[in-house]
C-alpha cells in the first residue's frame, strides 16, 4: 500500500509541469511625453507594462525574431487600460542596418485609450546600442539595460481622422525602466485541467488501495 500512496504522488507532482506558463518577459517602463503634436495634451505620464509570450514566435530570420504578446496595460490619468489583445510583438534585432550598424530590442501593444480628445492606438518603445549587445542565437534572452545608449518610448494616437505619433529621445523623460523574467503563473485552464487529473488520480489510487485491503 506504501509503494502505490509514493507512486500515485510521483504521479500526481508530474502534473505540475504542464500548467506552468513558461519563457515570460516583462517590460516595464514609465516615461512623460512633453509635446504637443498633432494635438498631443503633453506633457502626460504614462505607465506601462509589457508582458510577453516568447514561446510564441511570430516571425523568424537570420537577424530577428519576434514573439507574441501575453498581456499588457497603461495607467494615465488615474485610469487604467488593457490592451486589445491584436498585434503586439517583442523583437530582437540584430545589427540593424544603419551607420553604424546596432542592435534593437523593440515592442508594443495596441490600445482603445481616450485621452482629451484623441485616442491613443498603441505604445512601443525601442532600445538600441552597440552591434555587440547580442547575437540573434543568443535570444531570447534578458538584457543589461546598461548595454543600451538609446531608450524610446512613443506612443501612436489618432484625432478621428489622423494618425500621429509621437516620443523619442528629445520628447520623452523617462522615470523607470526595468526588464525581467515573469513569475511563471499557471494559467487558469492549466489550474482547471490539473485539478481534474489529480482528483481522477486519486480515485484511481484509493480504489487500488481498497482493492488490495478486500484481497
């Protein structure tokens, strides 16, 4: 009976693996814009964070790859939104072709956030430094933000008829930047699945056990 109570454990500790949410990265920055263009109501602050998803590739070749978003949201103005859900991408860039040549990591999320007349549609940024910072076999992979010389954020808007876009280095300040591993957290299907597995597991071995006491 001993033997089938460590064996129906063993058993049911294997489960654990396949709920858990692997290959995480968050991207947290927070960051005021100080224009006015296109009608922009600058200066506002924003604050962001990027959860993506890099088991999930969206696009692969020899100098990039890029993979899906998980979740994202944005607080401004003591409100918060959630992205759309559509679009967002994490990319690692290496050596982008430009003079001289460096490498890239970028992202953004899509949104439906009024602000003071306009509608914000999405916010990215992109950090860049030396050709040096990785090697596309390398990704993915969580930086030294150190590495980078050049953060910036920009956030894409819309007045009803046009669309701008506004940031960059000369326009933005920003107050916090952080790049990590997420904790990986069972998703709520994964907890789902695992608990009926588990409970039909645990029939199966208390009826052995009743069996082997009848016999």
């Amino acid at each position: 009976m001993r033997n089938r109570f460590i064996v129906c454990t063993v058993a049911l500790l294997a489960l654990v693996p396949l709920t858990v949410r692997a290959d995480l990265v968050g991207v947290e920055i927070d960051f005021t814009i100080n224009s006015t263009y296109g009608g922009f109501p600058g200066p506002e602050s924003f604050e962001t964070d990027f959860v993506f998803d890099t088991s999930e590739i969206m696009f692969s070749d020899s100098t990039q790859v890029s993979y899906g978003l998980h979740s994202t949201s944005v607080r401004f103005n003591g409100a918060t939104f959630n992205g759309d859900g559509t679009g967002g991408r994490l990319t690692y860039h290496d050596q982008v072709p430009f003079t001289p040549p460096r490498d890239r990591i970028g992202g953004f999320a899509n949104y439906d956030a009024p602000l003071d007349g306009i509608l914000i549609t999405a916010i990215g940024f992109a950090m860049e430094g030396p050709e040096t910072i990785f090697d596309i076999s390398e990704v993915p992979f969580i930086p030294d933000i150190t590495d980078f010389s050049e953060v910036r954020p920009s956030i894409a808007f819309t007045d009803g008829d046009d669309v701008f876009s506004v940031g960059g280095e000369s326009d933005t300040v920003i107050s916090r930047l952080s790049i990590s591993e997420v904790n990986r957290i069972p998703e709520p299907g994964g907890l789902g699945l695992m608990a009926i597995a588990m409970f039909v597991m645990w029939i199966t071995c208390r009826r052995r056990e009743v069996d082997s006491a009848r016999d």
